[in-house]
C-alpha cells in the first residue's frame, strides 16, 4: 500500500478551504441589500423621567427565526448623563407605550404578555421588582393617562363581549351585522394600589353610542377632559367632539361640538385653560386645523396663530403657561415647535434638519427628550433644554448594524409646470456615483396623499429599501408634489379635484430636472409607489412610455370602486367634491382602470391580502386587465398584511422583489442583485 502524502493532502485542503472562504465571501453581501437593511432596530416612543434624569425608550427588533416574523418591541433606560442603558422588560411580547408616575417611582406601559393575549397596563417599580397588571384583562386597553396624584390611570379601553356574544362564537352563530353593534371605546380609571384582595378599583365613568379616542386630566385631578366621536370607524373622525366628566363619576358635559373634528384636549398649568386642535367645522382629508384655547370649564374659543403646516400634533403646556409645545412637518423636516398662547407665531425648537419624534418632558418642562435621524443618521434617544435646544444623543440602538459607504442624499427644487409651486424632492445617488455619468433612476411615490418624504434615515429597513436601490446602481428621486403635507394646507389641497394631472406634472418636472442634472438616464426610467404612491404609479403608466418597469404597492386603480369597498367611503368624495353618482365622468378621469388600453410599461402589483384600506381587489383590477392586455405583469399577495406589511420576512421580500423586478426589466448591469423570488 502507498504511502500517505501529508504535504500533498495539506495543500490541496488548504487550497479547497481557501476556494470555500472564496465562494463564500463571494456569496456574502458587499454593501446594502434588503437582506442586510431588514435587521435595522426602529427606535420609538420616548418617556423622560419627571426630574429629567433618564429616559425610557422602546427598541423595536425584527425577529425571522424560524416560524416567526414580527417586530418585538421592548423598553430600555439611559440616563441622560449617558453613564447607564439597560433594557427594563423582556419576554415574547412586545411592550410599549411607556410612561412615568408623577412622582418617578413607577414606570407603566402595555403589553399583551397575560395569559388572555388583551393587551394591558402593567406597573413597573424602577426600584426594583417584577412588572404587574394593573387593568382588567376583559379587552385591549388603548390610551391612557397617568392622575396628577399618581394614584390612578385613566384609559380607554372596548366593551367585552357579552355572555349571548360569547356563546353565539362558540356555536358558530356569530353572523356580523354591519355597523349594528360598534365596537365603541369608553372611560375608564383604576387604582394604582390594590385592595386586600389584591384587586385594582375599576370605574368606568362614560356610557353612550359614542367612540372615546383620547383623554387628559385637569391638574387637580377633579376632571378629565376627552375626545369622541360618533363611532370606531375610521371614517368617523370628523364627528370628534370634546366633553368632560368628574374623575369619580357623574355626568358629562359638552365643551366643543363644531361640525367638524375637535381633537387632542390640554389643560393649562393653573387648570384655568383648555388647548385643543380644530378645524373650525370644516373637516377635509386634506387637513387644515389649529390650536384654539379656551376657559376649561368652557365658554368661547380663540383661535392661535396658524402653524406653518396647519396639522399640528398638541404635546403639551410649557410650565408657565405662556406657549404650548407640539409637533408638526416642516416641508422635509420634522420638529418640535413652541407656539405662544398670545397669539404670537411659532417658533421652532428643533432647528437642526432632520426628524424629530417622540417627543417627552420632564415635569418642569424645561428638559425634552426624543428621537433624531436624519438621512445619514441612523435614529437614537436625544435630550436638550426646551430653552434653546442643542440636542445630545445618548443611545446607539443600531451600534452593530453594518456601516457600508452610503449613496448621498440631497434635496433638489423644480418649478411645476403650471409655474404656481416650487416642488422638493430627495435625491440619493448610487453608491460610488461619479458625476456626469447618466444612471438609472427610480421615481419613488409617496402614500397619502398627504404623506411627506422626510430626511428620514435612508439604510433602514422598509418597503422603499433606498439604500439597496443606490448599492445596485439606482439613483432615487422622492418628490413632494402637489398635496403633500408639509408644506402648508393650501399646498395640501392643491390636488382637490386633480388627482394624476397636476401632481403628475409635478413628478415628471421632477425627473426631467434629474435628466437635466446629468443624472438620470432618460432611457432607463423605473417608478413605484405605495398607496396613494401606487395610485400615482398606476395612473402614470397609462399616460406615459418612458418609465421602463413599474411596482404598484396597495394602490388605488379604480376610484368608483375603491369608493364602495374601502373603510373610508368619504375620502374620495371629500378630495373630488361628490360621490360617483353624482359626477361619473370625474371618477373615470382619475382611475387608471378607464384608461388601461395603452399600456406597455412591464407591472408588477404587491398588495396585502388583509388590506380594508385599500382593498385587495384594486391591485386584482389592474393586474387582471393587463394580464389580457397582453403587458407583461405579476401580481404578489401577502397573506395576513394589512394596508402596510408588518412583517418583516415580507418587507425584505417586497425590497428583493421590487429590485428584481427593475433589474430584469431595465437590463441594468450596474443592478445586480437577486432577482424577486417568483
């Protein structure tokens, strides 16, 4: 028998580990990709201790393990002196919605990690100990409101079902008669200290056919104040009304009752006043409110200066009473502003660009904490003095993600073509770009379409992956036409009545601007789009030729129907001024259904199998009538999603199947990624 030739067998092991490592450092991912922008961690709601010390933020994480995908949330502490982060809960189940008793003792939050699966309102003693519940696991409890004794919580929570309900589902005789039994919301408080029995004191304090959706107590503790409207519906929320009722029980009194929404009720420091957000009576989709005060036992309110996008979101009251914080869009940026109360204008806190969110106080009001990104900024916890704001960063919630080159991202301005408005837009480059070399372009659509794209970050996980898009060659163009939010409420209703004529104007001076610029390739034109951003989508390719592939997300095809299917049959008629039957030739105008005949652009339509937004059967219209049109198209169907996929398994697949769909359609070298799994 021969002899063994160690040197030899060594090398040519060596030699196969080394092709190996070859094959699978070839195989690894060199830069961004759906793959590696999924495992992004979203930073969310913010809670700053009263004395200003600590917040608590929650960190959301995708999980893909196995038979799972979902996004679990959980709490974390910093100290604003940035020494100590720790999370503070775990487990299975998410927990969210954190936020301290007065006194800094307790920390509450919601979760549903009881054995009934309601999501609940647990206690937590920062001192130490395990979290309890402290609500009745009878339903979901929605929002709540910490007493300003810190011995009680109010929320609102859903009425159980009753005992003929229950039995009815067990014997499969729960036949659903429409709006017959709305799943009304109600007021609620309970006790923070349990009784002998170790019971928490429930009271229930509204009754009525009427939907509670937020609260706030007056500062004695005497009353709360709350908004409802006429159901559950999301349609409903134009009948939302203000009424207040004694916090130990008795009846209600009216406070606002205009036609239109009155909303986000806030007592004054002294007690003596009430903030509130309206419309003046007049409710439109398009959103136009402001801040009014008013004595708070009610009488007449004022008006305060308009906000600079007239959709603000009421934080709360500085400590003297003299401004009222809130947050609201600033044409890309997003801020905290301070708005006097003497009817002086705005001033804005936040002035750096980017995305402020998540806004929270200490109890002086002198000290707020939130969430910063901005496009090159990956979000974290940041706290600054409401003085003059210079915010700190205290987390590093995404410190292991990869760090690959990013494509640059810079705002850019067109004229419309009518000449009336002076458009924005982001554009990310590739990744590497060299200036004057023409590269492919995806226009990328915005939802609403009220929707803004914002200097949000831009290597985070999502259905519009841009950074993936830059790696593989794309530049991105997100405009903000015609009817987008941010830029003021006469901006926002520019689309009334025009839905895929001004606004596509706007987008097509958009990418005529990135053709200009020596960036975009004119032949090698992509466009997609969620939502109203796939409505846009729809609607462009039966008017144009010159985009290569297309990716209709959830959108809009056939507005006749859309209005008879949706959950919010007054949209469409709000935006176009009559229901169908009443101006026909106009909701054939504007959907893309009616003129589907000249197509030629290659489709692919993504919807969500449980969408009641934008019904499942708007992207089966459209994909059934290009498909015997004879245009190349494929429709994918995610089971169990919703208007926006909520699973992360499915976002990275939506990111690869969309740039699949692109590269194969545009024969873009420069784009090669994996194709979309068919």
């Amino acid at each position: 028998m021969p002899k063994k030739n160690h040197s030899l067998t060594r090398q040519v092991t060596l030699s196969a580990l080394m092709l190996l490592a070859g094959a699978v450092a070839a195989a690894q991912p060199k830069g961004w990709t759906p793959e590696t922008m999924i495992s992004f961690k979203r930073v969310g709601e913010t809670a700053l201790s009263p004395d200003g010390k600590c917040v608590v933020y929650a960190v959301s994480t995708p999980v893909m393990a196995g038979e799972k995908s979902e996004f679990l949330t959980h709490l974390w502490l910093v100290s604003t002196d940035g020494k100590t982060n720790y999370p503070l809960t775990r487990g299975e189940k998410s927990c969210t919605n954190p936020k301290f008793s007065p006194d800094g003792q307790y920390l509450s939050f919601a979760s549903a990690r009881g054995k009934e699966g309601k999501n609940q309102l647990y206690l937590l003693r920062l001192s130490g100990g395990e979290a309890e519940p402290v609500t009745p696991a009878k339903a979901d409890v929605g929002t709540y409101a910490w007493s300003p004794d810190g011995q009680r919580l109010a929320f609102v929570m859903a009425d159980s079902l009753t005992f003929q309900q229950e039995k009815d589902q067990k014997e499969k005789r729960d036949v659903r008669v429409v709006d017959a039994r709305p799943d009304y919301q109600h007021l609620y408080t309970v006790a923070i200290r349990a009784d002998a029995g170790g019971q928490h004191s429930v009271k229930r304090l509204t009754t009525g056919d009427f939907h509670v959706t937020e609260m706030a107590w007056s500062p004695d503790g005497q009353t709360l104040a709350f908004a409802h409207q006429q159901s559950p519906s999301a349609d409903a929320w134009p009948t939302s009304d203000l009424s207040a009722v004694p916090a130990d029980g008795g009846d209600r009194t009216s406070l606002v009752a205009t036609k239109g929404s009155d909303i986000i009720p806030l007592y004054s420091p002294d007690g003596k006043w009430l903030a509130f957000v309206s419309d003046e009576g007049k409710p439109t989709w398009a959103r136009r409110a402001d801040v009014y005060v008013m004595p708070a036992g009610g009488g007449t309110p004022r008006k305060l200066a308009p906000t600079l996008d007239q959709s603000p979101g009421l934080l709360r009251w500085s400590a003297n009473g003299a401004e009222i914080y809130l947050a609201e869009a600033n044409q890309t940026s997003r801020g905290v502003f301070a708005l006097p109360v003497n009817g002086n204008p705005p001033r804005l806190l936040t002035r750096q660009p980017g995305v402020f969110t998540n806004a929270s106080f200490s109890q002086d009001g002198k000290t707020v904490a939130c969430v910063f990104a901005d496009v090159e900024t990956p979000p974290d916890v940041c706290v600054g003095p409401t003085t003059d704001f210079k915010p700190r960063k205290l987390t590093a919630v995404n410190a292991g993600y990869p760090s690959y080159p990013l494509g640059k991202t810079e705002l850019i301005s067109w004229k419309s073509k009518d000449g009336k408005y002076d458009i924005e837009g982001l554009l990310t480059y590739p990744v590497g770009y060299r200036k004057g070399k023409p590269c492919p372009l995806i226009l990328n659509i915005h939802g609403g379409p009220a929707g803004v794209f914002s200097r949000s970050y831009t290597a985070g996980g999502s259905i519009y992956p841009i950074q993936a898009f830059a790696q593989a060659g794309y530049a991105v163009l997100r405009p903000n036409p015609r009817g987008s939010g941010g830029y003021g409420a006469d901006f926002r209703a520019a689309n009334l009545n025009d839905w895929g004529f001004g606004d596509y104007d706007d987008l097509m001076a958009g990418v005529d601007q990135t053709i200009a610029m020596g960036v975009a390739h004119p032949d090698s034109l992509c466009v997609t789009g969620w939502s109203y951003g796939g409505y846009m989508t729809s609607m462009i390719i039966t008017k144009t030729n010159r985009f290569k592939a297309a990716m209709v997300g959830a959108g809009v095809t056939n507005l006749v129907s859309f209005n008879g299917t949706a959950d919010i049959p007054s949209f469409i008629p709000d935006y176009f001024g009559g229901d169908f039957w009443d101006r026909p030739e106009v909701y054939t105008k504007h959907s893309a259904m009616f003129h589907v005949k000249g197509v030629r652009t290659p489709t692919q339509i993504i919807h969500g199998e449980a969408d009641v937004r934008v019904p499942l059967s708007q992207g089966q219209e459209l994909y059934t009538a290009l498909k015997r049109l004879g245009v190349k198209t494929e429709m994918i169907v995610y089971p169990r999603t919703p208007h926006g996929p909520q699973e992360p398994k499915f976002i990275e697949d939506i990111g690869q199947r969309t740039l699949g769909w692109f590269d194969t359609h545009l024969r873009h070298p420069a784009a090669s990624m994996a194709q979309g799994k068919k």
